[in-house]
C-alpha cells in the first residue's frame, strides 16, 4: 500500500483541494501502511540477529533459506487446486494464515533436521534451502504455465508482495503477534549472549544449548513466516541492519544490538520507501535494498577471504 500515490502527488502538484473525506483516506490507508512496514523491519532485523548467533556467521540471514519460494509455492498452488475464488485465496485473513503456516511447518522441520546434527552446519544450511528453491520455485512456476491468464495474473499480484501493495486489512491481525515475538526474543537476550560463545561454552555455563536451540528455530520461522506474507521477501536487510549496528556499536550484547538493529532496519525502509514514492520512483524499495545488501555481502565475502 502507498505511503501516498503517485495521484495523490500529482494531485498535491497540482494544487487540487484536498478534502477532508480525502485525507482521511490517505491517511487510513497510510499509518496502517507505516505500521506494517515498521513491525516487519523491526522483526526481520531481530530475528537475523538470533539466526546469526545460531549459526555463528554474520553473512547468514533466515531469508536466504527459501521463504519467498514456499510463499511462491503456496500461492500458486491454492489457485492451481482452489481457483481464484477459493476462499483459502481469496479471503486475505485465511490465506495469510495457510502461507504462514506453511512456511513455518517448512522452515521448522528443515531447519530442525539440519541443525541438529552438526556444528558446523551452515554450508549444510544454505545447500538445503538451495535445493528447497529450486524444487518448489520450478514446481510452482511449472503449475503457473498451464494456468489460464487470468489465474496467473492472480498469483502474480499475490507472490509479488511489497510495501506498496501490502494488504493493510490483515496488519491489525499481524502486529500484536510481531509485537510478541519481538519482546519474546529481547527478552532472552542474556541467552544469546551467552550462545554467540559456541555450543561447548554455553553448554558449561549452563545453557541447555539443544532446547534453545529448538526454541529459537520457532521464533526464527514464525518470524519470517509473518514477515515474508506481509510484504515478500526481503533478504538483505537484516543482515544490513545488524551488520551496520555492530558497526556502530562495536559490541557483542545482543540487547542493544535487537533494539540498533531493529531501529535500523525500520528506518532504512520507511525512509526508502518514502524517497521511492516522493520521486515516482519506478524500482521497489524491496529491489533496492536486496541490491544493496547483495553488494554488500559481496564485498564483505572478498574482504574476509583477504584476512
């Protein structure tokens, strides 16, 4: 959903009155527009930080593990055997609720038999959800080439989520429960401190370091189940938020790390998408910022191997 239309500009431009009854619009669908923006930044930017402490490397964001496919695949999948009509695809609450949890019980079970057998698992990781693309991302659009035109324009409006087009009927449904996780997640911050010294460390200090690992594998799912059907994938800007934080910070406690992270990345997309629309920009904020954080992986990747 616009911050505010390109009409609403061109409007403004043109010194057209604005009305009350026509602000009030803009404005219902603006803040809840804003909210959904903000809760899901905030989130997305916490629960990389977790998976990074997790996994102990800092170029590892959940994101890149295959959500947007499983999204892709959900949706396309509910046309295909549904229709457009259906109600699990047509009602935005129910539909969000079936993309949600699919990407949770996906996301947890891979995660959950990938993790748990190895400590140095993260090429593991990202192999799997390597393969986990692919194999859902051809099935779905194999399913999309022998849909009707009209079906497949359906699906596309639905996998290609953004913050321009993000249902804002579903946000007041969403926020109380990314409110939850993220103070969930902070508050177990002393954990995590504890966590990013590794598996053996942990374990003397006390830390019954499988369970919580399980425990934040659910959190990290959930998370970005919530996030992902919200507005689509975001992959790179967790991992530009908490990189940039420590940068800042240039400290290993996680609570100010959850809370510079989260300000960060809520910052850098409501300002993003702000710019985007006051310039009727054609490039998506989410395109920017995957753009600049796959830059900045690269980089760092090439900085890393020359140590």
């Amino acid at each position: 959903m616009y911050i505010m239309s390109r009409t609403h500009i061109k409007a403004w431009r043109l010194d057209v009155p604005m009305t009350d009854s026509a602000f009030s619009s803009i404005l219902g669908r603006s803040v809840p527009a804003m909210a959904g923006m903000v809760g899901a930044a905030f989130l997305i930017a916490i629960i990389s930080l977790s998976f990074q402490t997790m996994t102990q490397s800092k170029i590892l964001t959940p994101a890149m593990i295959g959500f947007d496919a499983v999204f892709m695949g959900t949706q396309t999948l509910l046309v295909f055997l549904f229709g457009t009509t259906g109600t699990l695809f047509a009602n935005p609450f129910i539909n969000y609720l079936v993309s949600a949890g699919t990407m949770v019980t996906v996301s947890f079970f891979m995660y959950r038999a990938i993790l748990r057998k190895s400590r140095d698992n993260t090429i593991f990781l990202l192999m799997f959800g390597l393969v986990l693309s692919g194999i859902v991302g051809n099935l779905a659009r194999y399913l999309q080439t022998i849909m009707t035109m009209y079906e497949f324009n359906h699906v596309q409006a639905a996998v290609n989520v953004t913050v321009n087009n993000m249902n804002t009927r579903i946000i007041w449904l969403v926020m109380p429960l990314m409110a939850l996780l993220c103070v969930a997640i902070i508050w177990r911050h002393r954990k995590y401190n504890v966590m990013v010294l590794g598996r053996d460390v942990a374990r003397s200090l006390g830390i019954n370091y499988e369970r919580e690992l399980h425990l934040n594998l659910i959190f990290i799912a959930i998370g970005m189940s919530l996030s992902t059907a919200l507005i689509g994938s975001l992959t790179f800007l967790g991992l530009l938020a908490v990189n940039l934080s420590r940068m800042i910070l240039k400290t290993h406690r996680h609570l100010p790390l959850f809370i510079a992270s989260g300000l960060v990345a809520a910052v850098a997309l409501v300002f993003g998408q702000t710019a985007v629309e006051l310039l009727e920009g054609g490039l998506p904020v989410t395109v920017i910022i995957n753009l600049v954080g796959c830059t900045y992986l690269f980089i760092y990747i090439l900085r890393e191997n020359k140590v």
